[in-house]
C-alpha cells in the first residue's frame, strides 16, 4: 500500500481509512483520516468522510466539527449540508438542522438526497411548537 512506500502521502492513509471503514473499524478509519488531514489538511472530501463516521458512532459534536470544516473548504456541500443537518437533529438543534436542511435543498440536484431532506423537514416541522 501507498503507506510502505511514502508515509507522507496522504492518499494512502485515506484510501486505508476508507477500507476500515468499510471492514467496521471505525477507530482504526479516524485515526487514518486525522493522519491524511494531518498531512493535507485541505481536502474537504476527508473531513467529510470522517465525520460520517463520527456520525455512525453517535459523535454528533465531532461530526459537525468535520462538516463544518468541510462546508468551509467546499464550494459544492449538498450532502454535507444534509449530514451535517441530520446531525443537529440528532442533538436537538432543530434550528439548525432546518438550516442546513433548506441549504441542502437550495445546493442539490440529487433527487434522493432532495427526498430525504425534505421528509427530515417534515419531521422537524412536525416538532417544531
């Protein structure tokens, strides 16, 4: 793997982060996504994909953290802007869920991804006072 040959390529602790987590070892895909970021701290596609993870684990502060910086260092955040707004559901937020949701809406062409911020809106309009 790309991490033998050159521990300082970032791809490779990315690309090994995205075999963990696929295999379910969740802790062993942070520590190699936190590794690739360490060393190319601008791709916003990394932070985003560990913050899925965090979300999977129930880490909603973690994960925002992560979609947040990824919104900051991409232009296009259609699917960030709906994780990250499922993940302020998830903690209460239901301000800022809504937010990010309709953020999503306005970004997205994605069909699926428009369906699943709408039935969320739904959701939070349905416990909103």
């Amino acid at each position: 793997m790309a991490i033998t040959l050159d521990p300082r390529e970032p791809s490779g602790y990315a690309a090994r982060a995205s075999v963990y987590h696929k295999a379910g070892q969740h802790d062993l895909a942070i520590a190699d996504y936190a590794k690739a970021i360490a060393l190319d701290p601008e791709r916003a596609d990394w932070y985003h994909e560990r913050g899925k993870i965090h979300q999977e684990l129930g880490r909603y502060d973690a994960a925002i953290t992560d979609y947040t910086k990824a919104l900051k260092l991409e232009l296009e955040g259609d699917e960030v802007y709906f994780a990250r707004g499922e993940a302020f559901y998830k903690k209460g937020n239901l301000a800022k869920a809504k937010a990010d949701l309709n953020n999503c809406l306005q970004d997205s062409v994605d069909t699926q991804l428009i369906g699943k911020a709408r039935a969320l809106l739904a959701q939070i309009q349905e416990q909103s006072p």
